[in-house]
C-alpha cells in the first residue's frame, strides 16, 4: 500500500498560536506507560473525501485525508494535517434493491 503524502501541515493553532492539542493531552498517559508510541500523531477526527468517481473495475481512489483536534488552550477545532492517501473501493449494497452502489449511492429507481 502507497504511504500518505502529507500536503499540508497545521502544527499552531491559528487563533492562539498554541501547539498543544487534546488528543495530545489525552494520550500523553498512554504514551508515557508504553501503550502508545511515543511518536505517533494522534487527532480527535479524521475526513476522508474522494477527488476521483470509483469505477468498477478500481480497486483504489485518490483521496484527500484531513485530520482533526481541538485546541488544547482556546478550545478552538482545527484542520491539523491535510494527506493524500489511495484508498481501496467500498462496494455498498443500494438500499433501493436496483444492485449495488458506491459509497451508498446508486441511481435511485423508477416508480
């Protein structure tokens, strides 16, 4: 699998200038007794959005990935790493029974 490709990083806060986060706080325990790495990057939400329509016969799609947390001084969320990632088609069922759809979408059927 292709590794991520960081395009953009936020590591301050925008409005504070602080870099510390709440996921950081929250795994800085874990971290220091051994259960996490100490170097791993560690976010409250991720977004995955495609750039690219899945065809049947793709098994991967461009993505781009951003990443999440809060501010752990002024409490604001902000974007804290933008990547780009290929991520591997998920085949849905359509819920409207007319065969299987993309990303739970699929063309709607006809009454």
């Amino acid at each position: 699998m292709q590794e991520p490709k960081t395009i953009a990083e936020f590591p301050k806060c925008s409005v504070c200038g602080s870099e510390e986060t709440i996921s950081q706080l929250a795994t800085a325990p874990l971290k220091a007794s051994g259960k996490i790495a100490q170097g791993t990057f560690t976010l409250l939400r991720q977004q995955v959005v495609p750039l690219e329509q899945p065809l049947l016969a793709a098994i991967t799609v461009s993505c781009v990935v951003t990443l999440f947390d809060i501010c752990a001084k002024c409490g604001t969320e902000r974007c804290t790493l933008a990547q780009l990632i290929q991520a591997p088609v998920q085949m849905q069922p359509n819920p409207r029974g007319n065969g299987p759809g993309m990303f739970g979408g699929g063309i709607p059927s006809r009454q």
